[in-house]
C-alpha cells in the first residue's frame, strides 16, 4: 500500500503474486543507497547478510482519493 502524506484518506493498494529471490538484492539495496544517501553501497549490512527482492505482479489495483 501506497501512502500520500499531502491527502491521508487516499491509498493506492496492489494485490497479486509475489516472487521472492535472492538474484540482484545487494544490487539492488546499493542503488537505493546511492538514491537516498549518495553512498556508493549499503554499508549498514553484516557481511554475511542476504538480500531478497520482492516482485508482484499485479493482479487487481484499487486506488481511493
């Protein structure tokens, strides 16, 4: 569920199947590090931490507001 904090009534909510693997976690946690840090990796990991990415693929959207 997605929330806009300029109007708290109103959502955007995805069902549908998810996918999880590990393929392309510490690639992706490094990107968003960069994003939201401008750090080149995530450094607040242990080294023998595992990532998972968490794809849905959409099967129903219902959206208010």
């Amino acid at each position: 569920m997605f929330l806009d904090q300029r109007d708290p009534y109103g959502y955007v909510e995805v069902r549908g199947r998810a996918g999880l693997s590990e393929e392309g976690g510490r690639e992706l946690i490094d990107a968003l590090a960069v994003k939201y840090t401008g750090d080149e990796t995530y450094r607040w990991d242990a080294p023998e931490a595992v990532r998972i990415v968490i794809r849905v693929t959409a099967e129903r959207v219902f959206t208010t507001g």
